[in-house]
C-alpha cells in the first residue's frame, strides 16, 4: 500500500494542455496520476503529494514549453462506504507556458476538488472511483469555466508490482466564455516493480477530446511513453519519470516531457497512536 499513496494523490491533480490557446484539450493534464496505484485505498491519514512536471513541445516554427506544479492534500478518512475507503483530495496548481523568443505567461491553475471511493479486492486488486470538479478561474493560463471530472482506476499491487490503469472522463460546463474546452478522455498507465527502496518500470498516456466546443474545432490526441524511477527514504518518496510522444494530432509538435514527484505522510488527526506508515504507504 505504499504507493497507494502515490497513486491516489497525484491522481486528483490538474493539467495545463495549450494553455496559452482560446481553445485547448484536457482540463486534466495527461499523465498526471502515472507511478501511483491510483486503484488502491490509501492507508488511513494525511499526505502532502507535489507534482512537477516541465517539458518542451516541438511546435514550429517555435517550440513551446509548458510547466505545471501540483501540490495536493489527500485524506484517506476512517469511514467506509458500500466496503469502499472514503478519501478527500484538494489540489492548488500553477503552471506557465512559453513559446520560444515570443510569448511568457504564467499564473494559478484550476483548483480542483474530489472525494474518492476506493475499494480493496483482495489478491492485490484495487478498484477506485472519484467524483470531482475543477473550478474556473480567470488568469493567464487557466480556464474560466468548470468542469466535471470522473476517474476509473483499477491496480494490481502484489508482489511488489504496480501495474495501473486510471482512466479520467473529463466534462465540460457548456458556458461560452473565453476558453471553450472539449470533452476528453485520459488513460494513464504504469508497470512498475519495487526492488527494495528502489521502483523501476514503465509509464505512459493517452488522451484524446471527445466533443467539439465549436464549429471547425480540431480535435486533439496523444499517445506518450517513458520511464519512471523512484526511491523510499523512509517517511518521504520521491519518484522521477521521462516520457515522450510517439504519436499526435492536432497539438503541432511532439513532446518531451519531465516529471517529478514528492510524497509525505502528514499523519493522522483520527488516530495519532496510530500514524501513517511509510511501508505500508508505499507498497507496490
């Protein structure tokens, strides 16, 4: 259950997909929950996830770069429903964009806000469902409507082994304003092994837009594969990933993309004789 924490927690996080355009793809960063086996409860308490992640798209005739951090709280409640672990997730991002000897912005990125059902199988099988929604906001790199977001995860966590589909339903408020957004759906995926403090294995995504907010909108699709590696200092876990593009439509340029990750248990205020464990947590 130690990555149970990884999973869930940055799973609950943001995206930034051409920010900088009136039109733009998943509200929901693709990618964004890769590393964490997002299918299972977490241990019961408080954890503080940061995502970071900054890559370069490809896009002619300057390339753009994008950067998006994520600090998130979870909580995994003590209370169960229908057999499944309640968990509370609140995540404020930020996030710039530049395009190369032209443009920079920067600012705070859609706060989001989820509960989440989590059910253990037994085997090592998870399954989870959140239910959340990020809020609009008006800066340079946000979007000012809401939207609905659903997530479907299912992880296989024995012997060592994250392997991980998370599968995030995005819908947008149907408001005109000034950022008009598409339906989308992301799969996120991990085949990871723990060996001893150490995780190694393979991550990738797929996102795709599933509706056209206007007339002639393009719709925009990608498919991206990497690695991840991680280590377990004990209490704090830090992960590290590379992905790129092998394939896309519509977004002008493949991308290259780092990411980063930092995992702290907080504790429980339910139950201080009983504080999270880093073992547990980090299980995979």
């Amino acid at each position: 259950m130690k990555s149970h924490l990884t999973k869930l927690v940055a799973s609950g996080v943001l995206t930034l997909s051409t920010a900088v355009s009136a039109f733009a793809g998943s509200v929901t960063q693709p990618g964004e929950t890769m590393g964490l086996a997002a299918g299972a409860p977490l241990p019961q308490g408080v954890y503080f996830i940061d995502t970071l992640d900054w890559g370069v798209r490809s896009t002619s005739p300057n390339s753009t770069a994008e950067g998006v951090n994520i600090p998130v709280l979870a909580w995994s409640t003590p209370w169960t429903l229908l057999g499944a672990r309640v968990h509370f997730l609140a995540a404020a991002p930020s996030a710039e964009v530049g395009v190369k000897n032209t443009d920079y912005v920067e600012g705070m990125y859609n706060p989001f806000f989820a509960g989440m059902l989590a059910w253990n199988l037994g085997n090592g099988l998870g399954f989870s469902y959140m239910l959340g929604g990020y809020a609009g906001v008006k800066t340079p790199v946000g979007f000012d409507t809401s939207s609905l977001n659903q997530r479907f995860a299912l992880s296989y966590t024995a012997n060592d082994w994250n392997l991980t589909a998370n599968l995030i339903w995005g819908i947008q408020s149907q408001a005109v304003t000034t950022t008009e957004n598409p339906d989308f759906v992301n799969i996120d995926l991990t085949a990871t092994r723990k060996f001893g403090k150490w995780e190694l294995g393979a991550v990738g995504y797929y996102s795709t837009d599933v509706s056209s907010p206007v007339a002639n909108y393009a719709r925009q699709s990608q498919f991206a594969l990497g690695a991840l590696v991680g280590y377990n200092f004990g209490p704090v876990i830090l992960q590290a990933a590379l992905t790129t593009d092998v394939a896309q439509q519509n977004y002008g340029g493949y991308d290259t993309r780092g990411w980063g990750r930092l995992i702290i248990p907080l504790g429980d205020p339910l139950a201080a004789s009983a504080p999270a464990s880093s073992g547990p947590m980090y299980r995979k």
